[in-house]
C-alpha cells in the first residue's frame, strides 16, 4: 500500500502510469481497480490525519471571471467535464479533476506550509475557493500526489470557508452574485484572509 501510494505520488500529473500502477497493484491483489484505488486513497487521506495535527483547509484558484458558471453549477467542476458541457476552457495538468492545495502540518500541529497561494497562479483576475477540511470525505477525494484532488467539489455551506479576491473593490460584486445564487459564503480579500489568520 505504501509503495503504491508513493509511485502514485511521484508521478501525479501523468493520468496513464497511475493508471497502470493501480491496474499492476489490483492484479497483485486479486482486487478490482477501482477497489485498490480506493484503498489507496483512503489509506493515504488517514495517513495525513494521523500525522498531521492541524486544519486542514483546501484552496482552489481560478479566475474570477469563471464565478458566474460555478455559481450556475453550484460545483466546481473539472476540465473534462466543462469540455462536455461545451465550455471553452484552458489547460490543465489534471484535466480530468478539480486540483486544490492544502495546508500542510506537523504531528505538534504547526504549519509546515501553507496552502494558500501555493499554486503561484497570482494577479487580480484570480479568486481562490477556501475549502473546509471536510471535502475529504467527499466521494473521490485524492491525496496520494503533490496536490489533493477530486472530481467536482459541491458548493454546499459545510464545505466553503470561504471565497478569496484579489481587490477589495471586486468583494461587493462577488459577494451579491454567490447570495443570488444560493450560495453562503463570506466573501474577503486575501489580505483580510491573512490578517484573520497570518500563520497561513
């Protein structure tokens, strides 16, 4: 199992060689692929609570102009399945799930690294999805590369902490679309984010 999860890791992006190092692990095993996915995804998302003892939030970016289809979707969803919906979409390394980061800590519980920002993806046009430790939960949540992945993440108000933008004059806007669309969340800049929290 660790040897699975660890080859899995080293190459994240390359949806093919996970895909045949599951298909060997499942032969192995006389296990479905889909089951000794399963397991390995369970078995590392543990791993990380057990030894880390921390919040562990979830960070999306994308650009702000994109708010408007999440908001009718009340989902983010990944590049193939906005493909399917005859969306015009840019490239992704992982295009078949929604990508996230996450902070990361140590068994004392002190931030190692922060995710927020970790995906260098910067500028004014970005808004970034703060996400509550429990989308681990949800259906196909995946650990076992650099960063955390599933295939859509819901816009339900038990998993949004928040929503992230760049300038303050965009908050007010932001804010009025996600309420017209149902949607609960606090709207900030990152700079509030990080005086409310300055560890992240």
């Amino acid at each position: 199992m660790v040897s699975l999860r660890n080859r899995l890791s080293s190459h994240a992006g390359v949806r093919l060689e996970r895909r045949m190092d599951v298909n060997q692990f499942s032969k192995a095993h006389g296990l479905k692929p889909e089951e000794a996915l399963g397991m390995v995804r369970d078995f590392a998302k543990e791993k990380v609570k057990e030894t880390e003892k921390g919040p562990l939030n979830h960070y999306h970016q994308m650009p702000v102009d994109r708010i408007d289809s999440v908001i009718t979707d009340r989902a983010l969803f990944s590049t193939d399945m906005q493909k399917a919906l005859g969306r015009k979409t840019g490239g992704t390394a992982r295009p078949d799930v929604v990508q996230m980061t996450r902070d990361r800590y140590d068994a004392q519980g002190n931030l190692v690294r922060g995710g927020l920002g970790a995906a260098n993806l910067t500028g004014e046009g970005m808004a970034t999805w703060v996400f509550k430790p429990g989308i681990m939960e949800l259906p196909g949540y995946d650990c076992t590369g650099e960063y955390p992945d599933l295939p859509s993440i819901p816009l339900q108000s038990e998993y949004i902490e928040a929503v992230l933008i760049s300038s303050e004059h965009k908050v007010g806007n932001v804010q009025s679309k996600l309420e017209a669309g149902g949607i609960q969340t606090r709207v900030l800049t990152q700079d509030a984010w990080k005086q409310e929290y300055p560890k992240h």
